[in-house]
C-alpha cells in the first residue's frame, strides 16, 4: 500500500515535471529526462545525505520506470494537462504530502532521531521541485508568498510525535498525509498567508 | 588509451566552462574554479549516486591537476577560443560522446545492470554542463532546441545491448563514442531538431 | 574553541542567507530553510564528496539547532540587519576564513593529501554561498569582481604547507583565519581586484 502510494506521488511529480517544461519547446528526450529528475531528486538528496546505499532508485529499478513511462506519457498529453494546472497543484499537495510522511518514517526506521526525519522529510518533498524550478528556469515555488514549507513542517512535527508515544504507523501515516493535503489544498484554494507579521517585508 | 581519452575529454569540458564565463569579467581564480566544476562535476553526481568512495578525483588526483591546467590555460587563451565557438561545440560533443560511453563502461563493470548503466551515462555526460549553466547563469544547453540528450541516449542503448550478448569493450567503446559524435555533430552542423510530433508546443 | 568558532560562522552564514531573502516577501520558514542550507550546505557537500558519514549535522545535532535558531532570530531583526550590510560582508568574510581552514584540517586528520584539503576547504566555504544565491535568485558572489575565491585560495596553500612542514594546529589556525579574513575584508574595503591581465575580458 505504501509502496504503491510512494510510486503514485513520484508519477505525481513526473508530471509536474514535464509541465513546468511546457513553454520551452523541448524535445521528448529532455522532457522525460526533466521529469524523471523531478521525480527522482528529492530522495536522491536524502539518500546521499544519510549515506544510505545504494540509493532507493538503483535497488529497485521501478521507481525509474514508473517515472519515466509517467513523463513519456505526459508528455503525449502535455497540452491536456496545462489546461488542468488547478488540478496538478492539487495532486502536487498530494505528492508532497505522501514523500514527506514516507521518507520521515523511513528515516525513522533507520534508527535516526526525530529531528533527523523531520529534516529528511523536508528535504525529500520539496528539493525535486526546487531542482525542477532551477532547471526548467521557472519561479521557485519555495519562493512564493503561498504557504508551502508551512503544512509540511507542521505535518512533519505532528508526525515524529506521534510515532514516538505511540508507535502505529498504519494509522499515523494517513492521518498525517491527509493532514498535511489538507492544509496545503487550503493555502492554494484560499491562497492562504501567513499573518503579516510572519512575512519578511523588504 | 581510455584513461588518456578521459583526461582528454575532461580538458575539452574545462574549456567549455571557461568559454561560458566570457561575458563576465571575471577574475582567474574564479574562472579556473568554473572550469574545474564544469571537469569533474557530472563524474562527482555518478560517484556520489552510486555511493562509489572514494570520489575519482580524490583518488586519482591527476584528474584534479588536469582540469585545473586546462582552465588556466584557456583563460589566457580566451578571445581566441571564444572566436572557435564553433569548434568546441564540437569538442564538446566528443567530449560528451567519451564522457557517456567511459561511464556506463565503469559502471557496468562495478556490476550494475544495463539501465543504471544509461542513467549513469546521461549523468556524467550532461550534469557537468547543466552546473555551468546555472553557475554561470547561461541558457541550459538542455533546454535548447538541438538534439543533445537524443544523441547521448540512442547512443548509450546501443552500447549496453552491445556489451550484453557482446562483451568486447576494445571494439563497442570507440563504436559507441564514434556514434555518439556523429550524431552530435550532425545536430549541431544542420541544426537537426526532433520530427514535430517529439517537440512539445506550448 | 575550534568547535565554537565552528558554530559561530555558521551562525554568520545563516544570517547571510536570511539577508539574501529581504526582497522576496517570503514567509518566516521559507526563509529559515533557506538560512539552514547556506549554513549547512557547503559542510555537507564535502561531507558527501569524501564518503564522510554520517554527514556532520547527522551526527551532531547541535549544528541543526544553531543553524535554525539564528535564523529564526535574524528572521525578525531582519530589517535593521539589512541596514548593516557592510557589517555582514566581514561577518561573512570570517565565516569563510573559518570555515575554510577547519574544513581544511579537518580533512588533514581524515588523513586525506594536502591539494584535497585546500580543494575541501574551497568547497566548504564557498557552495554554501553559491547555494544561497541560486535558490534566493541573487548574483552569485562568485562571480562579482571583487577577490573572492583568491583570498581563501592564497590561505589555504600557505596553511596546508605550515601544517606539513610545521604541524602546530594550535598556532597555524588562527594564523590562516586572520590572514583570509583581513586579505578578504581588504578586498571589500578597498573594493580590489586582481590586475587587469588577470582577469578575463570579452
């Protein structure tokens, strides 16, 4: 179940992958080649930090497929799926929501510390996108005014406590990815801020 | 023989990355650094992902001294180089075709599969530029309308099938290198674009 | 004293970070992220270049801690900070001093040759920076006029030699430290460059 919802979220973000690729006129080798990347990046960069080898996608050679048939596909109906971006944030809230939870956990199981998986969850949700945003040369989503690190870090925190008093990871694990959907789902329906005095103004 | 090929094309990508700094005025130091980032940074991404220590260039500090030489080299020599913006496109492009073909090479024979051994090559091959883009703030060559990432990848699944059911490095590594170049070349001398249908429209 | 220098540039850097969001209305985690990784990001980089785990702040907790909490509190004095920018340039300016030589000796003890420590302590203290411009979409400070890489350059060759020939960390630290930092905060004073035939013209 995990593991088909981790292979869902990374297709998740091929796709986000291949549409922030959608003004450029590139050619399908590159758009796969930026989707796979965007899928793939963020727990690259977690396993590299953790020393933790070999990297999840060179153990098992599905998530490389799954990415790459994602973007290959999406790339067929680009034109479709850019009309649908509303939709797409969404299931980019979805995906971040899932690798955030998954690879704290997984961090955990490791035998790290809280605060450890905290950071590895971070790390893992939104460094593909930052990867993908400076590759594809579009506005870094980190950098908009709308609550993005935000929910994660509050759904991260909730997440680590919750699983140290009281270890269940069958129950904690939807309810903090459901958590963290709906706080962000919010933040980009309402185009939620936070308070004024949180902003850093020039 | 490869071993003198790998240094060579490491030199010709430390030009590359000195050439990319031209508009900026920069001091040696600087450009010498770019340059050696440009050398070694696509080989450093392999070896961190595969979790292969130590890192070539710590091992073998020849590759170091190499891509710095060459750096401080064509600093001196940079409005002539700049003039032969031509020529190194191509240089580039064997540069590329060595880079690819040496890594999936390496990597197959540390006992990874076939398609590890393609990612790996795209990697080496491609994130050396993709950091001096990005450092030098020019436009990605990934992201330009000639066939770059095409080349390397029909390359790169030609070589691995070879040297499946073949295994004869001293004859499918100058095969596949030559192949690779080629079709470069072409791309870059006729402008060669994907057929239409490959590009995605906006 | 060493571990508490150690922090207190990474402290620095930090700041430096957060002063590099001012004009981007971000909101406060956004903005402590991106302070947390110019703290954290060049140690890290040559952690996972040397196969040196667990990486730094994996292992010592109190690296993450700092990092986070200057960043909250500079976060909210953010405006004044901005209003002492020169003040922060030689705050930075001793960050990298510091953070070059312990780089260096601490990859010395690892037992690592001298060109690998001059070329980790480089690493060290300067991607931290070039991260922290990518991601906040400034001028990367690498590539200003200004001598940058020259004064942690010109450091680190004279102590990596002191310290073959005349082992005395005790002495050779803070002797290299002050030499970057008033070789660098000379640059920023008397806005040096290198001679004219040093630096690449178009």
């Amino acid at each position: 179940m995990e593991y088909i919802l981790g292979m869902f979220s990374m297709g998740v973000f091929a796709i986000t992958g291949v549409i922030a690729t959608r003004h450029k006129n590139l050619d399908i080798f590159s758009v796969v080649l930026l989707g796979a990347i965007t899928a793939l990046g963020g727990g690259t960069i977690r396993d590299m930090i953790l020393g933790n080898y070999p990297i999840y996608w060179v153990s098992d050679l599905w998530y490389l497929w799954v990415s790459v048939s994602v973007s290959f596909a999406a790339f067929f109906v680009i034109k479709a799926l850019s009309n649908r971006y509303q939709l797409l944030l969404y299931l980019d809230a979805l995906g971040v929501s899932l690798f955030s939870i998954t690879a704290a956990l997984k961090t955990t199981n490791l035998g790290y510390s809280p605060s450890i998986a905290v950071v590895m969850g971070i790390i893992t949700a939104i460094f593909g996108g930052i990867i993908r945003d400076i590759l594809s040369d579009s506005p870094c989503l980190l950098l908009s005014k709308e609550l993005y690190a935000t929910p994660v870090l509050v759904g991260l925190s909730i997440f680590v406590t919750l699983n140290h008093y009281w270890p269940n990871p069958a129950l904690n694990v939807p309810l903090c990815v459901a958590m963290i959907f709906v706080m962000r789902s919010c933040a980009i329906f309402y185009k939620l801020e936070l308070p004024k005095w949180f902003i850093a103004r020039s």
